[in-house]
C-alpha cells in the first residue's frame, strides 16, 4: 500500500505534496486532499494549471 499523502499549498498558490503524517514545512498548509502519491498528484494538476507564483500571474 502506498503512503498516505497530502497536497500543502504556500502564499504563493503553489502546490505540493507531504506525507500526511508530517508537520508542514513553515510556510505550507494543508490543501484539503490526501490520498496516494498519483491521486494527489492527479489532483494538483487538475487545480493548478498555470504553475507560476501567483505573484507572477497578477
């Protein structure tokens, strides 16, 4: 079985994923989503098309 992760989003509205037993790195929060490492990754793709820094997109 493949670890339990998650999808952890920073003030930049860029996405990534972190074993869902770990604290965030500072600077992260939780997305909402947690699943297997492709789901979640899956699940990124789907949200964050355009993958620049919000900063950047403005």
């Amino acid at each position: 079985m493949d670890p339990v992760v998650k999808v952890v989003v920073n003030d930049e509205e860029q996405y990534s994923i972190w074993p869902a037993f770990r604290t965030n790195a500072p600077g992260w929060r939780d997305e909402g989503f947690q699943g297997s490492e492709k789901e979640c990754l899956t699940h990124i793709a789907a949200i964050w098309p355009d993958i620049r820094p919000a900063s950047l997109r403005e």
